[in-house]
C-alpha cells in the first residue's frame, strides 16, 4: 500500500482523487504524532519518552541529531520525516542546504537503523506529489530503492496503525 502519510490540510474529495491518480491508495490527514519544534537538548528526551513517533525539520537542524540520537532513535523506533513540500516552498540556496542535511540525516539512519518517512507534506492540493516524486526524492537523499519504497508504503502504515491500536486500547 503507498501512502501519502502526512498531509496539512484536510482532503477532500477532488484532493482523494488527485492522490490517487498520483499513485496512492491513501492518504493521512492528523494522524501522526509528529515532533516539529525541539531543542538540542529537549529531542533527546522526546525520543527517550515515546511521546512522539516521527521528528520533523532535521533538515533544518541536523546538528542536532547526532550519531548517539540516532542509535537510540534506532532502538526505540522513532523515525524521521521528510517532507516534500519543504523543499518546494524554499528557495533555491536554502533547498541545496536541505538536500545535504537531508542526506547527512539520512546516512545516520541507514547506519543506525532509524525508519525513515517520506510525504508530499502538502499544504494544499497543489503541492501535492507522486509516489515517483518521493521515489526520486528518496534516492536523491541516498536512500536505494527497496528503502525509498518502504519509505512511503510501509514505515507510514506501521505509525498509522500502532496510533490507532493505541485509541482501542485505552
């Protein structure tokens, strides 16, 4: 199943038949626990807690995932996001930064074993991409094909699915 896993804005259905005509079989509004604002020192406790399954804008700030992060990152199962939308919505110089933190973040997480995501992250219909898009988005940031593709099918459906495993329980 390829899945567009994190959307911003809430689908409707001419947003439901554009996703499918991309490629997908469905797509995520609000249904991650996804880490956005963080410090150096606060991630290390978000990642040990398991408050949250996803940390998101690494890119930005890929200082602060270090080698020690990413190993415990690994151990617990917390996994990175990477959106397409980021790199779309910034300019060029910025977008050449992102490309290289991406891959520097990504490096960490094949070596450590820290699930990786990949979602258009779209903001409206327009920004939404193909699953060849994130296929490519993926081998540009050095993830191979097999990686690429779990990237977007199965890591988003294992995060999707232990989140409502947890409402049944409670």
């Amino acid at each position: 199943m390829i899945v567009d896993a994190y959307l911003q804005f809430k689908p409707d259905e001419e947003a439901l038949n554009l996703a499918y005509r991309l490629g997908f079989d469905t797509v995520f509004y609000n249904k991650l626990k996804v880490l956005k604002k963080y410090t150096k020192s606060s991630l290390l406790s978000n990642i040990k807690s398991l408050k949250y399954d996803l940390i998101l804008g690494l890119e930005k700030n890929p200082s602060y995932f270090t080698s020690g992060l990413a190993k415990i990152a690994g151990q617990k199962k917390v996994g990175v996001l990477f959106l397409f939308s980021t790199l779309l919505n910034s300019k060029p110089i910025e977008r050449s930064k992102y490309l290289r933190n991406m891959r520097k973040v990504t490096r960490l997480c094949v070596k450590y074993d820290v699930p990786i995501v990949l979602s258009s992250g779209a903001r409206d219909i327009w920004e939404l991409r193909g699953k060849s898009e994130l296929l490519a988005l993926g081998s540009i940031i050095g993830l191979n094909g097999k990686q690429a593709k779990n990237a977007i099918s199965i890591w988003p459906m294992k995060y999707i699915h232990k989140e409502e495993i947890v409402k049944v329980l409670e």
